[in-house]
C-alpha cells in the first residue's frame, strides 16, 4: 500500500517538473531568438542614417569652417582648413544570458532565476589632416589655370559668377578689387564684356577646346557662327573689345594680364586665398573692432547706394545669435553669418566652397593608417 501511494506521489511531482522545465527552455529560446531578431536591422538601416547624418554634419562644418576663415583673414588671423580624410563606424551588439533553476520536493520550494543584458553602441573614428604644405598651396595659392576657368563655363557655370570671382582682368580690361592694398574700379570695357560672354553663353555661341603641344595643355575659345544676327552683332564686338581679328573663330588662351601676341586671349585669373581675401575685405564688421585697429573698416565704395559697388557676398554681424541662417559662426565674442534669404550670397558662398574642392591637382599626399579591430 506504501509502495503504490510513493508511486503515485512520484507521478504527479514529475509532470511539474518536466512543465517548469519545458517553460524555462520556452523563455531561454525567446531571450535568444529576440535580441538576434534585433541583429538583422542593424546593418542596412543603420547604413541610410548614418551616411545622412555624417553628410549633413561634414557639409555644416564644412561651410561653418570656411565662413570662419574669410573671417580670421579680415582681422589679420591665420586661417586653418582641416579636411575630413577618413569616417569609420563601428555598430557593436552584445547579448549576455544568466540562467539558474532548482527543483526539491516539494513542488513550492522550486526556484528558478532567468537574467539577460542587451549592449548596444557604436564607436565612430574620424580621422582629420589639416591642409599643409605642396597640397596648401595647390588648392590655395595657385591661380585656377585660365583652362579649367573656361572648362567651367562650357560645363554651364554662370559666366558672370565665374569672371566675376575668379578674373582679375582680360586683355588689360580690369575688374573690380576691394582688396586692401589692391582696391580699385571695375573697368566700363570689363562690365561690358561680362554682359557679352554671358548671352554669348546662353545662345551656345561660346565653345572650349583643348590643345597638346609639346606635353602642355593649352585652351582654345571658339566662337561658333550663329545665323541669327544679334548673336553675330554681339560676336563681333566682344572681338573688337579683345582686339581680335573679324572672321577668325579660335582664339589661344594664356595666363597673363596682356596677349603676347596677336590673336591671344590673356586672362589673369585669381587664387582660391585671393576670392577669400576679396570675400573677406566686403563683410561687416563692429565698427568698434575697427576703432580698436582690430580690423579695418568696410570701404564706403561697397554698397547698394548709387555710385556703390554692390557687394559679392553679404555677412552680417551681430551679438546675439541668428535665428535664420545659412551659416554662422561665433568669434571673438561677434556672431557672423549669411542670411538665408540672401540667395545671391548662398550661391557665391557654395561657389567658392565648390572651387576649393576643385582645386587640388596632382597626386594626392599619403593619408594616415587607420587600423580598425574585428570584434
């Protein structure tokens, strides 16, 4: 009788225990399976977000950056770019499991105890080189090449943003300077000559063509003969303007200030440091920090009065932070920034930003070794 009751005891206690034991295999695959389920959405969603954000945030410093160089270069600072060489991301998930179970007789002194952590995190490393050396003066003290000048015009760049920025005269025509030490009016001829190139450009009556001679690239201007007889009125007056010979379609383009000969285009472009100086030489500034000799004061000649020249680029000043800017920056206890409506200095802004990058030649420099570990 005693045998057969233990029996039966024994028999109820051992369904429980296999029902505890079938429900703890049951959270041990859930605890598992849900974190690895997480796993999967890691790679490619993380990819989308973080190339936007790392984009947006390069392109903010980028533009915060060069803002504040045209700035330091107004008062007489040193400018420093850094370029971002390298950005690498490391997304990491880690799960850790603690289990722990115990079964007695009876049934309510069971014990059963089940922990889990889920780490999450990522490990950015950016890698910045500040511009020095041969790559300093490539990309900023080397005058664009009067080739890669046209070669933006026949890509369709503004002809008169490109001339206006970048030409510092065309076959003795000067253009406007409110650089200090180098100030001075833009010639009638010059003004004139823009507004010629930049129908001339819209008609498709100006053409860009390269030359190898002697293991140099020389650029050639065609004009092309249009049928339409304004077009040919105009064509036929920006040769007068370059001193050039009625009837001849190419035109050899050198670096210079006046032709070496007949026939020649001379075109003396400037560098990416002369845009900045000039740029830098047109923005507001405290008329105390010009007081003080911080700075020099912002010449009368700029402006949008009569008899003014109108400025290429517009900074404004201030002590408070602007609620609507393009881009601003905080210094020497001054915020300077770019309205946001100010299309007009937007587009020169990027523009410049734009010529930067294009002007880096040659091999580039050794970048630092980045060694990145596999966990």
């Amino acid at each position: 009788m005693c045998h057969t009751r233990r029996r039966n005891i024994r028999s109820r206690i051992e369904p429980m225990g296999v029902l505890v034991m079938k429900k703890t295999e049951f959270l041990l695959a859930l605890l598992i399976l849900l974190p690895l389920a997480g796993c999967t959405r890691i790679g490619g969603p993380a990819i989308v977000r973080d190339r936007f954000d790392y984009s947006v945030a390069i392109s903010e410093s980028w533009k915060s950056q060069m803002l504040l160089n045209i700035v330091k270069i107004r008062y007489s600072d040193t400018p420093v770019f850094m370029d971002v060489t390298s950005v690498i991301n490391l997304v990491g998930f880690q799960n850790t499991l603690n289990l722990a179970a115990g079964w007695s007789f009876p049934p309510n002194a069971n014990t059963q105890a089940v922990g889990g952590t889920s780490t999450w995190g990522e490990k950015p490393t950016i890698t910045y080189a500040p511009l020095t050396g041969d790559k300093f003066t490539r990309s900023l003290l080397t005058p664009i090449t009067p080739y890669g000048l046209l070669s933006m015009v026949q890509a369709g760049w503004p002809v008169r943003i490109l001339f206006t920025l970048c030409v510092k005269s065309i076959n003795d025509m000067d253009n406007q300077s409110s650089a200090p030490g180098f100030a001075r009016l833009q010639d009638p001829q010059f003004r004139r000559l823009i507004e010629l190139l930049e129908k001339s450009q819209k008609a498709g009556a100006v053409g860009t063509r390269i030359e190898r001679k002697d293991k140099q690239d020389t650029a050639i201007v065609v004009f092309r003969r249009k049928k339409d007889r304004e077009t040919e009125q105009r064509m036929l007056e920006i040769r007068q303007m370059l001193g050039l010979k009625p009837g001849t379609e190419e035109f050899k383009v050198i670096y210079g200030a006046a032709p070496t000969q007949e026939g020649e285009i001379a075109i003396l472009t400037s560098s990416i440091m002369d845009i900045i100086i000039e740029l830098a030489s047109q923005i507001d500034v405290p008329p105390e920090h010009a007081a003080e000799g911080r700075t020099y004061a912002t010449s009368r000649d700029i402006g949008e009065g009569e008899g003014q020249v109108p400025p290429l680029i517009r900074v404004f000043t201030g002590k408070e932070k602007p609620a609507d800017s393009f881009v601003a920056i905080n210094n020497r206890d001054t915020w300077f920034w770019i309205d946001d409506r100010d299309r007009k200095s937007k587009t020169i802004f990027t523009f410049l930003m734009i010529l930067l990058s294009l002007a880096e030649t040659g091999p580039a420099p050794q970048g630092p070794t980045v060694t990145v570990p596999i966990s």
